[in-house]
C-alpha cells in the first residue's frame, strides 16, 4: 500500500477554500443586487440573470469539467478553472453596463465548472477510507457554510467598499490559492489519453438545464400549470433526451448514463439535489423575510446569518465523524428529519429570532445530509470515474438551488395577496414536509453499507 501525501490535509485546506469561493458567488451576489441594479440601471430581467447566468454555466459545464479531469489530468483543469474564475471575478467588478457584467459571470461560470468537479477529484483520489469521510466532510461544510457566508459578506462588502468588492475579493483570495496549488498539487496521470471532449453533449445538457432553470424562474409569474410553463420544461425534456441519445452513440460519451442506474450513485445524487434545494430556499425565505418584512437592512440581515453559517458546518463535521462508523443511512435520516424540525418552528410561529433560529437547526440537518449524500455517491466508483461522479454531484448541487428558490417562491408568493406573513408559513411548511418526505425516502432509497475500520466500502 502507498504511503498517504504527508501534504494532503493543507491541500485539502487549499481546494476547501477554492471551492468556498465558487459557491460564495451563489449567494454573496443576492444581498448586492439592488445597489447594482441602481448603478449600472439595469432591468427587472437582466437583475435575474446576474444569478441565473452563473449558475448556469456552473450547473450546466459542470459534466464536461468533471470528464476534462479525467481525461487531462485534474491538476490542469483545476489550475486553468481558478485562472479563468479569478480573471472573470475582476472583469465582473470592472462591469459599466449590463452586457460586461453578465459575460463576466458566464465566465465565471465556465471557470467555476472547470474547477469544482476536478478539485473534488482530487480529493477522493487522495483520501482512502475513513479519512475520505473525513475530508468529504470538510468539503461539504464549505460548500453548506459558503453559501450563508455569502450573505453575510455580501451585505458587508455592499455597506462598505462597495459592490464591486463582492468580485474583487476573489483576486487575492484566488492569486495566492492558484500560486500554492502550483507547488502542492500532485501530477496526475491522466486516465485515458485517446478519450475526446463531447462538446456536443455538453451543450445540449447545458441548453437542457437551462430551458428548465428559465420555466422554473418564471413559473412563479405565469403559473405552474400554464402553457408557458409547461411547454418550456418540455422544451427541457427533449434536448435532455437528445442528450441522452447523443451519449449512446458517440464513441468517446460526455457521462456513462449507465452510472446512474448504480443504486449508491442515483441515491447520493438525489440526496444532494433535495438537500440543495431546501437549503438556498430557505436562504431566499429568511433574507426576504428579514429584509422586506422586518424591515433589516443588507448588513444586519447578513450578520443574523451567521449562526445559521455555523450551523451548517457543525452539522457537517459531526456526521463526516458518525458516517464510517453507522454508515450514511442512519447520517441521512436524521439529518432531514433535524431539517424537518427546524423549518417547522418559523411555519408555526414568527419573529427574527424563531426564523433564525429555526434555520439554524435546519441547516444542521443539511449539513449531515450534505456528507451522507457525497459519501453514499462516492461509495461504488472507481477512481477513474471520480471526475464523472463529481461533476454530477455539482451539477445537481446547482439545479437544486434553482429548483428550491422556484418553488419555494411559488409557494410563498400564491398567498401573498393577504397577510403577508401566511406566505413565509407556507413556504416553510412546505420545506418542512419536504425535509420528512426526503427522511422517509432517505430509509428506502439509501443503501445499507456495513461499516469496517476503513469506514464506508469503497470499491
């Protein structure tokens, strides 16, 4: 047995805090958006797809980053994918109009895609047994704690300096990771130097995630069951199944769809697309109820926040120790069910503190399913499949949250014409029995693996 990289916890460190970044700029935009709006005079539409443009790209390119990993090498794609996400982050800050603006977020996006995937490849090669939950662990936290992170730096690079930093800061930040990468990431072989790109299927699956991203972001306004809504989603549908066609006949394919009929890897993915989805959704209910309803401003609204951040991380650390001792089942079921619990204090009552603290509690519960669902995806794939595998679990993280926020939205706007705080009940009722519905089906759906010494079986 090789002996493990003396180096590789501060390299996890590294690859943490790079991809902290890249899911910070989900939500550190949110709280900046109405001081950008005013500044660059920008429409109710084009406000949207500051947003939407990059977690497009994110979601969408993901699948191609996650095979550029395993085709050249993941040191290559992630060195390029932070060069490209940095470069991108001045030119968004740099932005005088509209147009500037979102092709600095498309290539953030096309940045974030190449880097995400193939560091977290990096991390499941370089990490065996119950150290890989360990490090799964830590990964998952970042990538829960960034998110709430995000709104508490956004409303106070937005207060202070102003909303250009909430780009700018990636510049330091991404300059000196990029630089100690350059000397600490492994060289890698890649794993099959005669494979091509499918260009093609990335840009079907892309255009297919984004119909459906657009009909969700819209369903809210002309309904979920209208023509526009309905014909647009099937819109997604076909170019998925187009897509779906395209890998199984071209001779170097985007994605084994045959991954996904691997019981781990469809229950993992699943996992992580409900627990997104809960998570940014109730992000969107408590900064709006915050900041519209109570009136908070962008800085006192990010700083509630934080214990919120801190939950998540908890919740993540605790289930990375319990998942290779009582296997990711157990880590699964509990977690939703704490979400459950959690969102169900701000649906029966109100006031700052109970949705705080409510969520609070919540995004504990997300951050152990966050580890159970990364864990469980990771348990049955080889190494030359974990490019593959990272780039789906990404891809899903990013349609989560555009499918919670949709929802979500719908669900609380439908009854807004009255009370207004009958919207926000209903729109954490909802989380909540989704977060009980996900704890059942988590019991089903999850398989049973038999922890060992060496924590979960990989095979």
């Amino acid at each position: 047995m090789t002996q493990p990289d003396p180096r590789r916890w501060r390299l996890l460190g590294l690859l943490a805090v790079a991809q902290f970044m890249l899911i910070l700029d989900v939500t550190v935009v949110a709280i900046a958006l109405p001081n950008i709006e005013t500044d660059l005079q920008l429409q109710r539409e084009t406000l949207t797809w500051v947003v939407s443009a990059y977690t497009l790209m994110f979601g969408g390119l993901m699948l191609l980053g996650g095979r550029a990993a395993d085709l050249f090498g993941s040191r290559r794609v992630v060195l390029t994918g932070l060069f490209v996400f940095t470069l991108a982050s001045l030119a968004t800050g740099l932005a005088t109009g509209p147009e500037m603006l979102l092709a600095g977020r498309v290539a953030q996006g096309i940045g974030a895609a190449m880097l995400s995937p193939a560091a977290l490849s990096v991390v499941t090669k370089t990490f065996d047994g119950e150290e890989r939950n360990k490090a799964l662990g830590i990964w998952s936290a970042m990538g829960g704690g960034g998110s709430a992170v995000g709104v508490l730096l956004g409303g106070l690079l937005t207060a202070g300096p102003g909303w250009q930093w909430v780009f700018y800061i990636n510049l330091p930040i991404g300059a000196a990771v990029f630089t100690l990468l350059l000397r600490m990431l492994p060289a890698d072989t890649p794993s099959e130097q005669s494979g091509r790109l499918d260009v093609p299927g990335a840009l079907l699956v892309t255009a297919g995630t984004g119909t459906a991203i657009y009909a969700l972001i819209n369903a809210g306004d002309r309904g979920w069951l209208s023509a526009a809504t309905l014909g647009t989603l099937a819109g997604a549908v076909v170019l998925y199944g187009v897509f779906a066609w395209i890998q199984r006949t071209v001779r170097s394919p985007l994605m084994d769809l045959k991954i996904l009929t691997r019981r781990p890897v469809a229950a993992g993915i699943f996992m992580l697309l409900v627990a997104t989805a809960l998570m940014i959704s109730m992000f969107f209910l408590g900064s709006f109820y915050l900041q519209h309803f109570q009136q908070y401003g962008a800085l006192r609204t990010g700083l509630l926040f934080l214990p919120v951040a801190l939950a998540a991380i908890v919740g993540a650390h605790f289930a990375g120790r319990l998942v290779g001792g009582v296997g990711a089942r157990p880590v699964a079921f509990a977690g939703f069910l704490i979400t459950g619990l959690g969102v169900a204090v701000p649906a029966i009552w109100e006031g700052a503190a109970v949705v705080v603290i409510g969520m609070s509690v919540g995004t504990i519960g997300l951050g152990a399913a966050f580890v159970a669902a990364s864990t469980t995806t990771f348990a049955q794939v080889d190494h030359h499949e974990a490019g593959l595998a990272s780039g789906l679990l990404s891809t899903f993280h990013e349609f989560g949250a555009s499918l919670g926020v949709a929802v979500v939205s719908s669900v609380a706007a439908a009854s807004l014409a009255g009370t207004v705080t009958t919207g926000f009940s209903r729109g954490f009722t909802f989380a909540a029995i989704t977060a009980a519905v996900a704890a059942a089906l988590a019991l089903v759906v999850v398989p049973a693996f038999k922890p060992s010494t060496g924590g979960v079986h990989v095979h």
